[in-house]
C-alpha cells in the first residue's frame, strides 16, 4: 500500500538529460510507493521564456509557503543557448533567482559509496560545505593604479556627520588596488542557515576564517558566528553537536586529517574553492548532492550537477546513456525526509531513508553508471546504461 506524504512538496522541473532522469525517478522509484501532491512548477527552458520567468518566482514563493521544495538541473541560458531556443532574452540563472528571493544559503554534502574511495584516505563521512554566497570579492570593485599615488578608503555616512578616510597605500609606482564588502544582515542569515543546518543534520559545524590578519572584517564574520552559534548552545548540546571557530589554514590543515561528518561553514571565496578541492576528493560531480537553506528553515534540495547536455544529444540521437541519477534521487529523497520529519510521519521519512539505503547498496554490488565505473575500486568492467541502473534499484524497492 502507498504511503501518504502528509503535506505538499514544491516540485521544479528542468531541462535536458536531468530532465529525462527526472520523470523516471517519479515513474520508476516514487509513485508507485507514495500518494503525493506534488506543486508543479515547469522550470523548462523553454517554459521560463513562454512566462517570461514569471514561473520561477513563483516556484520559489512556493518553497516559501509550503518549507520544501525539490529542484530538476536547469540551463542558465548564455548566448548560444538563446540562440538554440530562440529565447526572448538570455533569463538570469534560475538558482540565483530562486536564492535571492528564500536568502538561502546553499549546502553541498557528498554521497559516501564503499567501493568509490575517496582520495584523502581519512575521509570516512561526508564532508558538507556551506558556501557564503554574497560579497567579498564577489561584489568588489577594482581599480588598476598607473602610477604614483594614494589609495584611500572613504565612508560618506548616509545620516550625515564625518566622512572617514582611511589611507590604504601612498603607490610609487603603477600597482591593482581592490575594495569589498559584506552585510552585516547577510553574514547573520548566512550563520543562522548553517547552525539550522548542523543542528537538523546533528553534525559539527566548523567555521574557518583569518581573524588574526583582517582584524575588522574577517574578526567580524567570527564575532557573528560567535554569538549566533553561543545563542543557540543548549541546542547544539541536544543534538551533540558542536560549534569549532578556527583560522582558516588550521581548518584546511585539520580537514585533511578528519573523518568528515561535519559542515564546513565557508566564507565566499574559500567556499568556491574548497567545495571544489571536497567534490573531486569524494569521487564524482554525479554524487553531490545540494540543498539550499533558507534562515526561516525552507529547504530545497537538487542535485549539484547541470542538465549533462552532452548525454542529452545522445538520447535524442536515440543512442544509449549512461547518466548518473544518483545525486537526482537523493534531491527527490532529501526533499521527502524532512517532509516527514516535518509533518512527523516518521514512515515517509524511513522510506526516503530505505531508498537511499538501496541505491548506496546497489552500487556496492557493482552495478553502477559510466562514470562511477571508472573510478570504482576495484573496476567495474560493465557498466549501467541510464535506465538499467534506475531499474535496478526499482527492483529491490
Ligand atoms: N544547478 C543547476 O541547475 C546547474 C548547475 C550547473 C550547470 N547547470 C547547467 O547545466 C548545463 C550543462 O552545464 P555543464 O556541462 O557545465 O555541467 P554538467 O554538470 O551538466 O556537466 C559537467 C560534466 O560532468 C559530467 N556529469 C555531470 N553530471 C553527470 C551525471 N549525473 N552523470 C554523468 N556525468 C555527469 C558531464 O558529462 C560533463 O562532462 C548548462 O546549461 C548549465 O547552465 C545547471
């Protein structure tokens, strides 16, 4: 008998060869097992130009409503692809849309397979990292010095009173000066989605920065974190977690050595950096899995990866495929367990739970996509076509 999800999850759907996987998942893994109202938002290409993106905010005003949302892979049009879909205009990316509008912070957390080794022989867990998305270098501006001169740093208060003027450098000759911000607001919503998402994980939260150097910004961002994460204490203590604060290089020093089974809160910069050192040391683009957090506690959930175009050509050429729905199905299954967990249904939890639990499983049994295949120890000589791996694990469900 199917199993009732209490409450509605947002569904987006997306495009090309994530988009295939995408109504597979459902036919194969889900509705045969779940009764569930699903909110459809068609995140298509092709749908977001007819609506003139309209379909995305709305899609994101959803997750605001109803707390959990699971997202399909999208293209972000560039010029090639207005010009493949004779698009109106090249629509901003749909995440970044979809970021603004909740004030998420995204989250990256690796899937741990047995016979996909890591690179760093101690990771044993998964090791999250928690990417601060607004300012620093991100939103800088910078200026290339032709000679002699001096480089000032000016406030203007907007109420009036003192402007401040700092000197930064009297230049001798030509040099690159820079000027970057944050937000006290954004720091803030970046360090409560990080503790909503260790506590809800009930893992450790490790934050990193270079306190000792940049003694006002990067001081900052550790004062926040500090009083946010010692405001939360009792909880943290609850779900035996823990609150580290570290210098940056201690924290990349001390990752090296862990086992992982934390999330590693990053600023901007060493958050793009590091998550990509984290994603290429667990293995495969194709078990990256990805939730954005919002500080009110909405959560939406996809796969880290892109809509793998190239597979997509194939497929319409009618030749076989060999794509990793992996990191889809556990968008699709992180999205039903915190619907359990937050209508208290702990059987649609456990469902979620069970369906991951397999598709780790079949994987350890050897049947795997390409890209697994060839990284797998030891090697897998034949590898699952697209549909083959998803009727694999529909069988043992
Ligand atoms: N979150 C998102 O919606 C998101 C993220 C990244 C890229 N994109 C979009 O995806 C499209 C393609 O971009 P891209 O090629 O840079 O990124 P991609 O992630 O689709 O592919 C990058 C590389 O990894 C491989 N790969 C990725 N996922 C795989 C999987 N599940 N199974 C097997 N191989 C896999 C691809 O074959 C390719 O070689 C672009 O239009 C881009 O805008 C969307």
């Amino acid at each position: 008998m199917a199993i009732t999800v209490k409450n509605p999850i947002v569904e987006m759907d997306g495009d090309e060869m994530t988009r295939i996987i995408w109504k597979m998942i459902k036919d194969k893994l889900l509705f045969p097992h779940l009764t569930l109202d699903l909110r459809y938002y068609d995140l298509g290409m092709k749908h977001r130009d007819d609506t003139d993106d309209k379909v995305t905010i709305d899609a994101a005003n959803a997750v605001k409503e109803y707390s959990v949302g699971v997202k399909c892979a999208t293209i972000t049009p560039n010029a090639a692809r207005v010009k493949e879909y004779s698009l109106k205009q090249a629509w901003k990316s749909p995440n970044g849309t979809i970021r603004s509008i909740l004030d998420g912070t995204v989250f990256r957390k690796p899937i741990i397979v047995k016979n996909i080794p890591p690179a760093v022989r101690s990771w044993k867990k998964p090791i999250s990292i928690g990417r601060h998305a607004y300012g620093d270098i991100y939103k800088s501006v910078e200026f290339k010095v032709p000679g002699a001169g001096t480089a000032e740093l000016v406030f203007t208060p907007a109420a009036g009173g003192e402007r401040v003027s700092l000197t930064i450098h009297e230049f001798k000759g030509p040099g690159v000066v820079m000027g970057m911000h944050n937000t006290e607001k954004s720091i803030r919503s970046f360090s409560r989605a990080c503790i909503n998402y260790a506590l809800g994980e009930k893992c450790d939260l490790w934050f990193g920065a270079k306190d000792t150097i940049s003694k006002t910004y990067h001081a900052f961002f550790k004062e926040v974190f500090d009083q946010e994460a010692g405001a939360r204490k009792a909880e943290f203590e609850k779900a035996g977690a823990r609150y580290r604060y570290m210098l940056i290089d201690d924290a990349v020093a001390q990752i090296m050595k862990a086992e992982g089974g934390m999330l590693w809160a990053c600023m901007n910069y060493d958050g793009d950096v590091m998550s990509d050192m984290v994603a290429s040391g667990f293995g495969s683009l194709g078990l990256m899995t990805s939730v954005l957090v919002s500080p009110e506690g909405k959560y939406l959930y996809e796969a880290a990866h892109g809509t793998v175009m190239r597979h997509y050509y194939e497929y319409l050429k009618g030749n076989p495929t060999s794509t990793n729905s992996v990191a889809s199905i556990f968008a699709w299954t992180g999205a039903i367990a915190r619907r359990g967990e937050l209508d208290k249904t702990p059987e649609v939890t456990a469902f979620a739970r069970r369906l991951e639990a397999i598709v780790v499983k079949i994987i350890e049994d050897g049947t795997m996509t390409k890209d697994l295949a060839a990284i797998a120890e030891p090697k897998v000589q034949k590898y699952a076509l697209t549909e083959e791996f998803l009727d694999a694990v529909a069988a043992r469900l």
